[in-house]
C-alpha cells in the first residue's frame, strides 16, 4: 500500500463550512496515544491500542471493517475530525474507525481535520505529547 496515493475527503461537517478547518498530516501513532486519555477511547482502545475486530461491539465493528476495505483497496477515505475536549485533551468527533484501521495495519501517517479556531491549542497539546 502507498500512503502517498491516499484518497482524502473531508468529514461532512467539515465538508459544510471548509474555511473553517485546517487540514494536518499527523503521525499516526502519536495520535493514538494522545487520544487515549479520551474518556470515549475504551471502545476502541485496549491498553493503548486498537482492540482487535473480534473484541469491537457489533456497530463499532462494521466502521472499522467499511474502513479497512477503503483503505486496502484504495478508495476515498474520510479524515477523522480532532478537537480539544473538555479536560483538555485530544478528541476525535468523527473517524475513529480511520485512526483505529490506520494503527492497525501501520500506516505511519494520517490526514486530519482540525477546526481553525483550535489549532492552537490543539498545537501544545501535540507538542506535549
């Protein structure tokens, strides 16, 4: 698989208003591990890393196999959407399933969606990490 010739699309909500979204290539594993503090991560995450198919509920299951089929066969593939959640931390609203697809077959990059006006905090968080 070529990272380089990825197809990207921007989430619906950040396909509505794109001015007000950057977009960032982030290392993929980092951004698991600053997720990971995320009160919402133990659904897909086990000990820091993406549970296996088998261990994922019935509907968590089916996003991440839809993702899994995109990117192994080269299809157009949604840019998870991050945000700074409430106790300061990495959140990701929509594309879950693509960080956890991403983790899983070592995929060293990927292509995020982060609103303008969290880039900055955003950024320390990041660079703490």
């Amino acid at each position: 698989m070529n990272v380089q010739t990825l197809k990207w699309k921007l989430s619906g909500t950040a396909e509505q208003q794109p001015e007000k979204f950057v977009t960032m290539d982030l290392e993929t594993d980092k951004l698991l591990y600053l997720w990971g503090g995320s009160i919402v991560s133990f659904e897909w995450l086990k000990e820091g890393r993406p549970k296996s198919k088998e261990n994922l509920s019935d509907g968590l299951r089916e996003r991440f196999e839809e993702c899994e089929k995109a990117l192994l066969n080269n299809k157009e593939i949604e840019q998870p959407l991050l945000g700074v959640g409430i106790f300061n931390g990495v959140e990701i609203g929509t594309g879950r399933a693509t960080l956890c697809v991403f983790a899983a077959h070592k995929v060293p990059t990927i292509k995020c969606s982060i609103m303008k006006s969290m880039e900055k905090e955003f950024m320390k968080l990041w660079k703490k990490g």
